[in-house]
C-alpha cells in the first residue's frame, strides 16, 4: 500500500516507530501529539505488560523452589502472589501510615516515608474495601499517567521504551510511590519545557515531597532557567524572574518537611537519623559502595542472607552485577542525549538525568539494593535511546520482548526475596 492510501492518523503512528526522525532535535520538546490512537497504543501495551509479567510470574511463584527469610503463604494462588506483591516491603509500612497514621515514638521508622502516597492510599480503601488493594489501585491507575505525560514530552516511541522497562512493569504492579513521584518528574518537566515555571516549580516540589530526595529536581531546572537567562544578558531582575517560580515551590516544600519533623519528632533531621541508624545510608566511594556490598553488616545490609530463587542465589555479587548492568544503561543514555546536537534542551535533559542518577554512586547502606528503580527518576534517557539506538520498529519489539522477560524476573524476586 502506497503511502498516500493509508489514513494520516495512522501514517504519522507507524512512521513515529519504524523510522527515527528525518532532523532529531530540531524542535524543542513538549510538543508531543496527544491524540486517542497514541494514548490507547500507550495504555493498551502497558495492559498487556502487565498481563504477560504477571502471568509469568505466577507460573514461577506456584512452581519454584525458594529460599527466603521473608514469609511466604502457604498457598500459591494468584490472590496470594498479589497479596505478597502488594504488602512487601516499604508497601506494609505505606499502608501503615495510611490506616493507623505515625506513632507517638519519634523514632518509628514510619517517619522515614512521606506521608503524600499513603493519603492516596486512604482514600482509595473506600472504594476498594482495604488498604492493599488500595494501594495496588493507587500505583496502577498512576502508572497509565506517567508514560501518557512521556507521550507529549517527548513522542511515542519514548513512552513505549519506559513503560516496557523491566523496574518500571514490576514497580507499577506493587504497592509502592515510585509511580507518584514519576508523575509529578514528568510535569514538572512538561511544564518547564513549555515555559511554565511556576507550575513546573510546584510540581517538581511535589516530586519532593514523595521522596525528599528528590527536590534536587527544582534545582536543576532553576539553573538552568538562570543559565539561560544569564546568557541572554538578561538583567538581574529578569534573571530572578525566571529563578524564583521554580525556586521557591521547593525551597517551601522543603521547610515544611524540616517543620513538620520538628514538631512530630522534636527534631528537623529525624529522617536522616532514621536513614543512618536503620539502613546505614552513608556517604561512600563508587569502590567503597561494592565494598559495602560484599562487607556490609548489621541494619541494613543483606550480605548475611541466603537467599536463593530457582537456584539462582542472590549473593553479593548478584547485587552488584545488577547494579552496574543498570547504571551503564543508564549513563549509556545520558550520553546518548548530550550527541543530540540539534536537540534545543538536550543540556538541561542530562543536567536533569545526571543530578538525579549520579548521586547513587555515592551512597551505602540499603538504597543501594534499590538503585535500579531509584534510577527510573532519570527517565529522560529513554529519549536519547528511543532517537538512536532504539530507533526502528523491529528494535522496540526486540527490546519489549527482553524488558518483559526481565520483568518477570524482577516482580518474582521482590515478591519472594527482595528486588527493589
């Protein structure tokens, strides 16, 4: 069929996954097309993620054999995996929080997590009946969000590579907030990129408040905004101008986080105490972070643990190989975007990848078991994959097929061990 016979709408859908653009970088980003055949590609392919990593799951949950520390149920019916998948981990205290609030001890390590993801939670038990299926509502509803932001950030083909991504199936099926701040990554950056500082400002501070960590997006797009202003010699008050609404929303956020610890706790810094003295987080070396790996003992460290899933052991160096595999996928994708020399935001897109990724090279105690998710906030590197490497339809179906095949993986070993 010639390419005049087949219907506009579809021409621009096809061409959009078979072919990478005729001049990447030429227009600047946020002009995503939002129309109903897109959305319904992106909804309708992450259904069917689901549905294949769940079914996979299930076939290995009712027929392997684990080692585990963690209690299993002693039926391995479907209701059981997702029960198991919905109240593991962080997600048991998630919805702690939203069914009994925080205690009276100011050192429950309840007051490590924000309160903004088990709210959603309590609202949601309404309509479902209990906190875990509310919360597996909550992180599914969202996760349709997420890509659906991508598809006009960027274009459709970036939406499909993190949508199919291994961490992001497995985390958008459990009851955890990486959905949540996801969301809220994705707008503040819609809304910097279309020049709408204050609502990015907002939303990045709202990024913030999920996970702390991560009100250091405010300040990349700050600087840059700065940046560019200052280049265009623009006057100093132009300068703040264009600063402060993105500034500010966070620098708030972030004294109320400070203020609301004093009063609870007696004290502003209860959640860096509480990271240290539980999980033994830390500063550490890219070298002295392995070493906590295979050295690491007491709270927070997992190298004393035997577990085993399928005869696979989840040793030290299993950590570490994941890790790594994952970080060069990552800073892979960084670069990727800095070779976008057309792109007209392409600094501020590894700016923003680099302050959210790197970080984590720096770090020990028990967030380094959960790197490959807490990467996931460096999602611009799916555009520079999806305009490069990525870049024809038989590409995306190989990579889908690999990302779903990973996936299953990941959900098994967070549902029987520990994945993160």
């Amino acid at each position: 069929m010639k390419t005049r016979d087949v219907p506009e709408e579809q021409r621009m859908t096809t061409e959009s996954l078979s072919s990478p653009p005729a001049s990447p970088g030429t227009n600047s980003l946020g002009k995503g097309i939002l129309d109903r055949r897109r959305i319904m590609i992106v909804v309708s392919v992450l259904v069917a993620a689901k549905v294949v990593v769940l079914a996979g799951t299930f076939v290995l949950f009712t027929r392997g054999n684990f080692q585990t520390f963690t209690v299993l149920p002693t039926e391995r019916g479907f209701t059981a995996m997702v029960h198991t998948m919905a109240t593991n981990w962080d997600a048991y205290l998630y919805q702690s929080i939203a069914s009994t609030g925080y205690p009276r001890l100011p050192f429950s390590e309840l007051y490590a997590f924000s309160p903004f993801y088990p709210a959603l939670i309590y609202l949601g038990h309404f309509a479902t009946g209990s906190y875990w299926t509310a919360a597996l509502l909550v992180t599914n509803l969202l996760s349709f969000v997420f890509p659906i932001i991508l598809l006009k950030l960027f274009d459709l083909r970036t939406a499909l590579l993190a949508e199919v991504f291994p961490v992001y199936v497995a985390y958008s099926l459990v009851g955890y907030s990486d959905m949540l701040a996801l969301v809220f990554l994705g707008l503040g950056l819609l809304a910097f990129v279309r020049g709408r500082r204050l609502a990015a400002g907002v939303c990045l501070a709202l990024a913030g408040l999920v996970f702390y960590d991560l009100l250091v997006a405010a300040g990349v797009a700050t600087a840059y905004g700065a940046l560019l202003a200052w280049g265009g010699r623009a006057s100093v008050s132009t300068v703040l101008k264009t600063a402060l609404p993105l500034l500010l929303p966070g620098v708030v956020a972030g004294v109320c986080v400070l203020g609301a610890y004093w009063v609870a706790t007696g004290s502003p810094f209860t959640f860096l105490k509480l990271e240290h003295e539980l999980w033994s987080v830390g500063a550490a070396t890219p070298w002295g972070q392995i070493e906590w790996l295979y050295n690491g003992h007491g709270e927070g460290s997992f190298d004393h643990i035997p577990w085993l899933v399928d005869g696979i052991s989840l040793s030290s160096t299993y950590w570490v190989l994941r890790n790594v595999f994952f970080e060069a996928f990552f800073f892979a994708g960084v670069c990727l975007l800095a070779a976008l020399k057309g792109l007209k935001e392409r600094w501020l897109l590894v700016g923003f990848s680099l302050v959210l990724s790197v970080p984590l090279l720096f770090v020990q105690g028990t967030p380094v078991y959960s790197i490959p998710r807490l990467l996931l906030a460096a999602f611009p590197v799916f555009f520079g994959y999806s305009r490069s490497v990525v870049n024809r339809k038989w590409k995306v179906a190989v990579y889908t097929i690999l990302c779903l095949a990973a996936a299953v993986w990941a959900l098994l070993t967070f549902t029987v061990a520990f994945f993160a």
